[in-house]
C-alpha cells in the first residue's frame, strides 16, 4: 500500500476537518480511530465530522464519535447507494441522526456521474427521492443537511429550493464554478473546499473559491479520496488538511492563520461544538466539546 504523504508543517492555528471517512481510510476501532486523529492534531486539525456512506458506516460512525471526542458523526445513505431504501433503514437513520454526537445529516444529494458509469448506482429518480426525504429529516432533527454533488448541480438546487432547505446547507466538497457558487452564496449555503481546489487543472473551482465570504467557508478532506497537491493520487487523511488549508489561503489572498481560524469558527457555528482551543493551548488530548 502507497504511504501516506510527509505529515505537512503544523497550521498557525487549528482547524476542523469538515468532512472525512475514518472508517474508509482503514480505521476500524477505537486504537486506530485515535491513532489517526493523533497524527491531524500533530498538525493543527483539531476535529473531524466523520461521515457515513451506507448503513453499516452510519452505525460505525455514530461508534467512532464516542471513542474519541475529537470526532463527530454525519449519517446519511449517500446517493448512489439509495437503489433500495426501505422503510427500516428510514427509521435507523432517524434514530441515528438524533443522536447527540451526529452533527449532520449527509452525505445525500445527486451523483449523476457513477449513475452513467456504474449499473449498480441508484438511478436518479430514486437518488432525487432519498434526496427529499434527507432534506426532511435534516429539517425535523434540526441539524444541517450535508449535500453531495457530482454532475448534477441544476438537479440538486432545484430540488433543494422545491422541498425548502433546513436552516443550515453545506456543499460538501463544493464542485461548481463561480456562477454556482454565487447562486449558494446568495442562499446563506456554507460551501466546503477539499483538495480538489489546490488542483492546478481545477480552473473554474478555483475561481469559484475566491468568491466565497470568510464566513461562509469550510474546509475538508474527504480523506481517504482527493488527497490535495503536490500529493494528488496518493493516500489521503485528516493529517493532509494543512496542504488544502495552505493552498486556498494563497488563492484567496488571505493570511493562513486568518483562513485557517475562520474556518474553524464556522465549523463551531454549523455544527454546534466548541470551536478548539488556541494553538498555545492545543495538543494532542485537547478535544473539541459540544456546547
């Protein structure tokens, strides 16, 4: 197996990593959940949402966030795997959601692209409609919707805007250009920035990411995909943050402190946890709490 890339140098302040797959990046139990976090606070990433993908990774998730309070849960069943969404797995995922540690509902939406590559992915009818029923549950438990979005940016606002989102809306990895970028601005939508947008190729994303007002900024890995350059194709994890945090400081003209406490301080704010504590105070034990 490829090696993780050389641990970057340690942020100036921390940051929390919006959006990342513990359990896809080869973490299984408490020990190795811990290990990988021991290795982002090392750096600077003081928290991570770890979210799920299907219903055996909703359950691991909702696990791993009491193992490690670093750690927080999204629980959703994402868009490709909803071909057969039964009434069971509606009513554990409600129950799942409510759970006190789960911060998010997500990661739901529309994935047009496996629909056209993968005859096993969830055609888009049946995507469109676990999409809905996701925009309803994050309203009725009260948490922010986690939306994921590949080739199907028209699809998933209208659908968002034809249901009425809940009070809070993350793009995860945020895919659009500047035009829809400006269409999620004007909603109050927080857009969230993985290592795609540290991509040289990665133009109109790019563009789309100087638009975006500090408060209205996350940033992720989505570990273990999407590992951020100079590393692109090589294992990703929490720890990698710092290079996307670097990167789209630079972008944007910003301070990586000032970028990199932003970020933090929204995350406090959509997910409802205490934002870390200082650098001058921050280790390896020191833990983001809920309010």
């Amino acid at each position: 197996m490829t090696e993780l890339p050389p641990a970057p140098a340690r942020l100036p302040a921390t940051v929390v990593d919006a959006h990342t797959h513990l359990d896809a990046c080869g973490a299984s139990d408490q020990a190795e959940v811990r290990a990988v976090m021991d290795r982002a606070a090392a750096v600077g990433v003081a928290a991570v949402v770890t979210v799920a993908d299907d219903m055996d990774s909703a359950r691991w998730v909702v696990s791993a966030s009491s193992w490690d309070e670093r750690v927080f849960a999204a629980v959703a069943l994402h868009p490709t795997r909803t071909a057969i969404m039964t009434d069971a797995d509606r009513a554990e995922l409600e129950r799942l959601a409510r759970q006190p540690r789960v911060v998010a509902v997500g990661e739901t939406g529309l994935d047009y692209y496996w629909t056209q590559r993968d005859p096993r992915c969830a055609p888009p009818e049946a995507q469109r409609d676990a999409y809905r029923w996701h925009i309803d549950l994050a309203k009725r438990v009260g948490k922010p919707l986690m939306i994921h979005d590949r080739d199907a940016h028209s699809d998933v606002l209208a659908v968002l805007e034809q249901e009425g989102p809940p009070q809070t809306v993350i793009f995860h990895c945020f895919s659009g250009d500047a035009a829809m970028a400006q269409i999620c601005i004007d909603a109050g939508y927080v857009l969230s920035f993985s290592g795609t947008v540290t991509f040289r190729n990665a133009r109109a994303l790019r563009e789309a990411a100087m638009l975006v007002p500090d408060g209205q900024l996350l940033v992720e890995t989505d570990a273990p995909f999407l590992t951020p350059h100079p590393h692109r194709g090589r294992p990703n994890e929490p720890v990698n943050l710092p290079y996307t945090v670097r990167d789209l400081a630079a972008l944007r003209g910003q301070d990586v402190a000032e970028l990199a406490a932003s970020s933090c301080a929204n995350a406090g704010r959509v997910f409802g946890f205490r934002p870390p504590v200082t650098q001058s105070h921050f280790g390896g034990t020191d833990t983001a709490r809920r309010f």
